[in-house]
C-alpha cells in the first residue's frame, strides 16, 4: 500500500494539468465575431458572361419552374472580410462554404446548411450553421451547431443583415454583414 501516496500525487497532478490546459485553451476562444462576406450569385441572366467570377451557383432546380423558385438549390464558396472590400489580402477572415436552397412554397424562405472556415489571426478553425428564415427580412438569424479547432463545442447564434445588393461586372453582387455570438 506504499503506492497509494504515489498514485494520489500523480493523480492530483494530472488533474491539476488537464485543469490549467483547459483555462488556457479557454482564453482563444472567442465570444464575438463581426466579419462581412461577398456574395456573386450566378442567375440565367448574366451567364453568357465570360468574365464572370461567381461566388454563388445554381446546382439543382426543379422539372418545372415554382413559386418563389422553391426547390432551387445554390452551392457558394464566399469570402469573408473586415471590411466591405476584397483589396487587401490581409483584412481576409476566412470563406463561407455550403448550399442555399428555397424551401418555401408560400413565401421567399431560404434553409441554409453554412461552414465558416475562419481564421483571423488570433483564432482558427470551423463553426456551423444549420437554419431557415425569410428571405426578405432585415435581418436573419441561425443557430450556430457546432466547430472546430478555436470554435470546438460551440454553440451560438449568426445575425446577417444585407449591406449592398447591386451589379458589379454585369454580376448580382451582395454584401452581408454577419454578427455571431458564441457560448462553449
């Protein structure tokens, strides 16, 4: 029984470890983001430009044409930013990757499947959003499902509100702003 005595410091010492990992890796996670994203969505109109650069494209469309273009399905590869501009490489935050799709049969309603892979300097890795809401409103809201890396275990909520909607090189261009709040 003279290990006992061991066995508890040894113990007492790894918890002691895992407790101060887990305060440090605490401290990089963050509780706010605010970033904007470039949305260029490709649409009928505007595809026998050559020029081009779409950030967002229909991928899947029902046999025949719906109210309120229900069952069409955008697949985008979006870049996320400081500030409302793409020029400098250095205010880049990450991409926002996923699909888009009308799944209302009443009105304009999005259902939105979204990975933000972020990096920022300071904090890395991936958060989730899975979520609906009306596409005219002001501001939308998601729930944020889940991370990665800096984001693990996340959970949260993703306001976006439309900043800029215009044509830019014969393409429909948008920007959002995004506000996301975290809890872990």
């Amino acid at each position: 029984m003279a290990y006992t005595p061991l066995l508890f410091k040894v113990l007492l010492v790894s918890v002691f470890m895992c407790s101060l990992a887990a305060r440090t890796h605490a401290k990089k996670r963050p509780s706010n983001l605010h970033f904007y994203m470039l949305i260029a969505v490709q649409n009928n109109t505007f595809l026998d430009n050559p020029n081009a650069k779409y950030t967002s494209v229909l991928t899947a469309a029902p046999p025949v044409v719906q109210p309120f273009a229900f069952a069409n399905l955008h697949t985008f590869d979006n870049p996320l930013s400081r500030k409302m501009s793409l020029e400098n490489p250095a205010d880049r935050v990450g991409r926002l990757q996923g699909w888009y799709g009308n799944c209302g049969q009443s009105e304009l309603t999005l259902c939105l499947a979204q990975t933000f892979a972020y990096d920022d300097g300071t904090y890395k890795g991936t958060f989730s959003l899975l979520g609906s809401g009306i596409a005219t409103d002001p501001v939308k809201h998601a729930p944020i499902v889940g991370g990665t890396g800096d984001f693990a275990f996340c959970r949260g909520i993703a306001s976006q509100k439309r900043v800029f909607n215009g044509y830019i090189n014969s393409e429909e261009t948008s920007w959002f702003e995004y506000n996301i709040t975290l809890k872990f």
